[in-house]
C-alpha cells in the first residue's frame, strides 16, 4: 500500500483496479482536512492514471467512514474559528465525473459525511449491521454535501424526505430494496472482498464502453431526451473506430475472452 501524503489515505494499484483506503482507524477514519485532501491526491492520481480501469472505496479496520471529525466540525461554529474549507463538495463532484466505474464498501457505518461521500460511487457494497444514514438534522445542521440532490434521484423525492428529514438510520436491507446500495453482506469482514470481487469483474468490461456510458448516465436525468440520444450516438460511433470494439467482437466470434487496452 503507498501512502498518499500525511498517510491518512493509502492506495494500491492492483489487475487494474484501485483500492483507495481512509487511514484513520483511531478515529473510525472520521474525516478532517488531512483525510479530504490525501483523499482528494489519492483520487487524482487513479483518475490520472491509464492502468486503472475501476476504483474501489473503502476504510482501515472495521469501519468504513463514522462521517466528519466532530472536533473539526464544532471549531466551524466558533466565532473565532479560521475559515475551514471542507472539501467534501470538491471530491464527490471529483467522483462523479471520474471515467472509471466506482465502488463503496460500506463496513459497519457509513453517517452524515461518509453517507454523502458514497452517493456519486457507482455500486455500494454494505454489512448487514451498518449504521448508514444522513442524521445532519440531530446535530443542528442539514445534509449540505450533496445528499438533498443525489438522494432524491436515487431513491424519490418521498424516501429522500424521509431519510433527510427524520435523521434516523436505514436498514441495509431496506436500503438495498430501494436501491441505495447494490448487495448487504452477511460478515462485515468480508465486506471489502466483496467490493473488490464486484470491481474485479467490472475490470473485465471494455474501459472506453464503460466511461463512455457512466458518463451518459449520470448526465441522462438533467439531459433533454432528444439531446441524450444524439450523444449517445455520437459516442457509439467513436467507439466503433477503437482496437476495443474490434477486439470485443473478434473474441466473441473466436469464443475466447477479450483482451481489452482501452484504446
């Protein structure tokens, strides 16, 4: 694993897949401005590199994000405090408009902040015994790290209202069936396993195909449908002109695997 700056984030680059570790396990990897800016290093530097193909999310030792460091957050409400920049804005909009494909392990609490930081992650792997949810409302604030927009289009206005309003923790399992996250897993030590199981076979798919069509999906509910499918055309045209599309149907007429380079 490389640190990346101070150390409170760690990195690995393996079968081009990216393991990007919060490393604060003494304080249940809670974020502070040492954590968001490694994090924000960490993440510039998968997006930078051509061996990377998907990204896995995830925190040292049995938990994966407990939210804001709340010694940071009570400073921001003192009247002589020195202005703080958060940064959580900056990297979940960083995470969205990244090309690789993301996923979130979701290890025994994911509140507040962290449930914000997963939201622009494409799949969210989480332990059935997770406290996840936005409880910004119990603490004299309101979720302003994405979770008013992001939620409702993942979930409906309704849920939205009623996990933002009442700050109270979600089951994992009901949060699978409205489809905030994607799997619940049983042993909350096999957790990033299996997030690096799920990224290991999203590693396989055509890289270009998939950044290709993240990026039409995310942009697809604030894009005019007629506006949507002329892109969309527009880009499975370039696509054609690529050594992957070439190599994706001589395999398949081959019966063997493709061998993708993203080019």
């Amino acid at each position: 694993m490389q640190e990346i700056g101070d150390g409170n984030v760690l990195l690995r680059i393996e079968n081009h897949r990216a393991d990007v570790v919060l490393n604060r396990p003494e304080r249940r990897n809670a974020m502070n401005q040492a954590l968001l800016g490694d994090l924000r290093t960490a993440l510039e530097e998968v997006e930078a590199r051509d061996d990377v193909r998907v990204m896995v999310l995830s925190g040292t030792g049995d938990v994966f994000c407990a939210g804001m460091d709340l010694e940071m957050m009570k400073r921001r409400g003192e009247d002589d405090a020195p202005d703080l920049e958060m940064g959580l804005d900056d990297i979940t909009h960083f995470i969205d408009d990244m090309s690789v494909p993301s996923v979130a392990s979701i290890k025994g609490a994911a509140i507040a902040g962290a449930f914000e930081l997963v939201l622009p992650v494409d799949f969210r792997i989480i332990s059935e015994d997770a406290k996840y949810g936005v409880i910004e409302v119990e603490l004299g604030l309101f979720p302003s790290g994405g979770a008013t927009q992001r939620l409702p289009r993942l979930v409906g206005l309704s849920k939205a209202k009623e996990l933002v309003l009442t700050g109270e923790y979600i089951d994992p399992y009901e949060a699978e069936q409205c489809g905030l996250v994607h799997e619940v897993v049983e042993d909350r030590s096999a957790t990033d396993d299996r997030a690096r199981e799920w990224a290991d076979s999203l590693a396989e798919n055509a890289p270009l195909g998939m950044a290709y069509a993240r990026q039409m999906l995310n942009a697809a509910l604030e894009t005019p449908l007629e506006h949507g499918l002329e892109r969309e055309g527009e880009l499975g045209e370039m696509l054609t002109e690529t050594d992957d599309y070439t190599e994706g149907f001589t395999a398949r007429l081959e019966g063997r695997e493709p061998e993708f380079e993203g080019r």
